[in-house]
C-alpha cells in the first residue's frame, strides 16, 4: 500500500513569485485552485499502483491498454483555516481497491517554518480503471496490506465504498423522503412558503430564484492524458461559481466548510461550450450558527446546433457565513426543488456530524 504513497510540495512561505501564482482576492490561497491539485494527485497515485512504484512516465494510453478516470469524489473536508500562509504539502495512496476501481485517500497539511504540521484538509477520491480499447471496466492490481495501519486504512476504503452504496439506495430519486423529512419540509411550507406565514419577506429566499450561471468555451490548454478536459479544471470551475453565488446570497464572505460530492457522469470533449449553473439548495435555519448553505453546481455541454444540454458533472459544496450573523431560509417552490432542499439538508447535517466527531476526537 505504502508503495502508492505520492506528495507535492507547494513552498508558498519560501517562494513569493509561486504565491502570487495562488493569491486569491483576500490575501490567502485560492482553494479551487489546490483542489485541482488534489484530483491531478488522485489520478497520478491510481497510475502509480497500476504501473509500479518507480515508473516515471505514463507513455502511449493505447500502448498501456488501460486509463484511469475519475469516478466520483467522496468528501473533501476542510478542517482547519489555511491562514496565516505556509509551506502546502498534498499527499495521498491508494488504500482500497474493487475488482476495477481504487479508493484514494488525500491529504492537505501546511508546514511551519519550526517543524510543525497541521491538518488542513482530508478527502477521497474514487478512480475507476477502463480498457483503452473498448472502454469497459478492467482490472486493477491487487492492494498489498503489510502492517496493521495499512489494515485499517484498508478498512476504512472498504467502509467508505460501502457507505457509498447505501447512500445511492437512499437517493430521493428512488425513494421517498421519511417521514421526519415530510414533517420538516411541510413546516418549512406553513412557517416560509404560504401567504400569511409566521415568518417574514426578509427571512426567506425562493430556492428557484438562487440561480447563477456561467458559460464557457472548452480550451485544449486545459486537457489531460485522455485528449478530454480536466476534470480538476472542472472542479475549480464549480468551486469558484458556487463561491460567488454563496457570497451573493449571503451578501458576505464564506468560508468553505467541505466538497459534499461529486459525480462525473461523462468526459468533456475539448471544443465543447460549457454551461455551469450554481444554485442554493439549503441554508441554515434563521438563528443557527454558524450559518451555512449547500450549492449545487452542476455542468452541461450545448449542443450548439439543437441547443439540447447534456449534464456532465455534479458538484456539491458547503459555505459558512464567517461573520457571526445568519442568513435567509432557502424555501422550495416545486416538488423537485423541495427534493433538492432535502439533499442540502442531508448534505448539511452530514457535514455537522462528521465535523462533530473528527472535533471530538482533537
């Protein structure tokens, strides 16, 4: 397992012409940006584990007879500010594998100048390996498990898979909301969405009415080994979208708390014209701090000629209102808004319980 193990090194303390490369318009370090880093890092450690340890190059995809993509991310949590600004260390391995697919386990710590390290950010990707010639599932090595860490992490990658699987069960695509959900969403209707509610005009925002946009042409500069768009491009795309849709509805700086998920569902062909739409499923209610919102983005390809759109990607993330104030409620209108405000507030309380439990554990 350990044999998997690969880092990259950021000196942002030491190197002001890389810092400025990174700067966001605070002064601290653009997320979206290491983020893209961390699914670059995913994908090298999966082609580590296929080819071997010392392999240096990744050559011709048709001559190794295999690829790597990537399937879906798990969670990225963040777990402690990145200021003041340090030396960056992103490091990962692989630590379960499927009959076609591998869990990779990430890490971002930040280095003091005295030999220190902290904990900035842990998460998981999830690599799937196809045939480069008919493009259909194939066969990934084995995992050696040689010490009772590695048995432990290899647990835990079995865990998260499993926990995966359940999750998809429990899709409001599939199944209906329970009953304590039912309860909860019809008395968000009768407090926030009828005439004559308890609540006021300034306490609640239409969910419909928290959409923002953005359209792009696909460069080649943004490529990766498959001749497709990067899907870590993609990835600090939606991030720096739902950022500023965050920041508009809340009409404040946030901070980001976790990347809730991500779904690749197709590849980007270079050419294509993008269209990214960020919405606010879900905020805290009116009084709860710190008060937070779960943003959806999701990515289509335009087909210019009919104008049909084709969902590629689905991104989730989670803010947090850094001020001390709280926020409007999000109130569905529809009941497809009102399933997606049910998987905000599942994202949200997730959140709060993981954060709970790794703030026990400090």
């Amino acid at each position: 397992m350990y044999d998997t193990y690969a880092q990259i090194l950021l000196p942002f303390k030491s190197s002001p012409e890389l810092l400025e490369q990174y700067t966001n318009a605070y002064g601290g370090l653009r997320t979206g940006m290491l983020m893209e880093h961390l699914d670059s890092l995913a994908g090298s450690i999966s082609y580590k584990h296929m080819l071997g340890p010392d392999v240096e190059t990744l050559g011709r995809i048709a001559e190794r007879g295999f690829y790597v993509v990537t399937a879906s991310v798990d969670r990225l949590d963040m777990l402690a500010p990145l200021h003041p600004v340090r030396d960056i260390r992103l490091s990962g391995q692989v630590i379960y594998t499927g009959k076609s697919s591998m869990e990779v386990a990430v890490k971002m710590e930040a280095l003091s100048s005295d030999g220190e390290e902290e904990t900035l950010m842990l998460g998981r990707f999830s690599m799937v390996c196809r045939d480069a010639r008919t493009h259909k599932a194939y066969p990934v090595n084995p995992l050696a498990i040689n010490t009772p860490e590695e048995q432990a992490l290899y647990s835990m990658g079995q865990s998260a898979q499993n926990r995966r699987r359940s999750l998809a069960l429990q899709s409001l695509s599939l199944v209906p909301p329970s009953s304590e959900e039912a309860t909860d969403l019809h008395q968000t209707f009768l407090k926030y969405g009828q005439e004559g509610g308890s609540a006021l005009e300034s306490d609640k925002v239409w969910l419909g009415d928290t959409k923002l946009e953005k359209t792009m042409l696909m460069f080649p500069q943004e490529r990766n080994v498959h001749q497709k768009v990067f899907g870590g491009y993609l990835m600090r795309l939606a991030y720096e979208l739902g950022f500023a849709n965050s920041c508009l509805f809340t009409r404040s700086h946030v901070a980001f708390r976790s990347l809730d998920g991500i779904s690749f569902r197709k590849p980007v062909n270079i050419g294509s014209i993008l269209r990214l739409e960020s919405q606010i499923l879900n905020s805290t209610p009116p009084g709860e701090l710190p008060a937070a919102v779960h943003v959806r983005v999701q990515a289509n390809v335009v087909d210019v000629k009919t104008g049909r759109e084709e969902t590629t990607n689905d991104f989730r993330f989670t803010w947090a209102k850094d001020d001390g104030h709280t926020i409007a409620r999000i109130v569905p209108r529809t009941y497809q808004e009102a399933m997606l405000w049910l998987e905000g507030k599942r994202a949200l309380e997730m959140g709060q319980q993981i954060r709970g439990r790794r703030g026990a554990g400090q």
